[in-house]
C-alpha cells in the first residue's frame, strides 16, 4: 500500500488528517502505508474518496493516479481533462468557488449573448 503513501504526500495531506477523514487511528494509516496492515474494503474505498484516486491505483493495479481513471478520457478535449482532474484534487471549499466562478463567468456569457442578439430600436 506504498501507493496511499505516495498521493497522501502529493496532496499535501498528513496521516492525522486522512486518519480523521476515514475514522481510524493515525497509527492504522501508518501500518497501511508500512504494509503491516491492509484496509478493508470499505477504508479502501474511503480512503480513495479523501484522495481522489481510484481504488485500483491505491493498489496498486494502475500507474494513473487521477481520479478520471476509468472514464473515457481518449474522447475528451486536453483542457476539459486537465480542468477536471485538478477540480477532483480540490477540497471541498476550494471547489465551492470554482463552481461559483465557473457560473459568474457563464452568466456573463449569457447576458454578452444576449446583447448581441437584441435588435437595435432607431428613432424615426
């Protein structure tokens, strides 16, 4: 389980803190990243959530470590990836105001638009 190890460092996340997320003792997060203990299926699970991974990366079954594998990326554009991948890697507060950000710039998408489209009245 060296892979729980990896991403928790790359998200800048401590053991304490996945520990508190999935309910366990630190002590139970280092004897996973040790492999003196595997988790259950479902800390497995929990603990792929709180990093945004996939179980199958955790296990090491899987070099990718984003969270969009499994999905069918090869149809996707590069920037939509790229922009989903960081959001899933976002905490919760952090992605709140990107949605807020991403609605403030389509709403002012929508009001341009509709500038644009609205006939012009001339005075006779």
């Amino acid at each position: 389980m060296n892979n729980i190890k990896k991403i928790r460092i790359k998200r800048k996340i401590t053991q304490v803190d996945l520990a508190n997320a999935i309910n366990v003792k630190q002590e139970t997060i280092s004897a996973y990243e040790s492999d003196k203990a595997l988790p259950s299926c479902e800390a497995l699970i929990k603990i792929a959530e709180y990093l945004n991974t996939s179980t199958d990366y955790l296990l090491g079954r899987i070099d990718d470590d984003s969270p969009l594998t499994g999905y069918n990326i090869k149809s996707m554009n590069p920037k939509t990836y790229k922009m989903l991948n960081n959001f899933l890697m976002l905490k919760d507060k952090e992605k709140d105001e990107c949605i807020w950000y991403s609605e403030a710039i389509r709403k002012r998408d929508l009001v341009e638009a509709e500038k644009e489209t609205v006939p012009v009245k001339h005075k006779n």
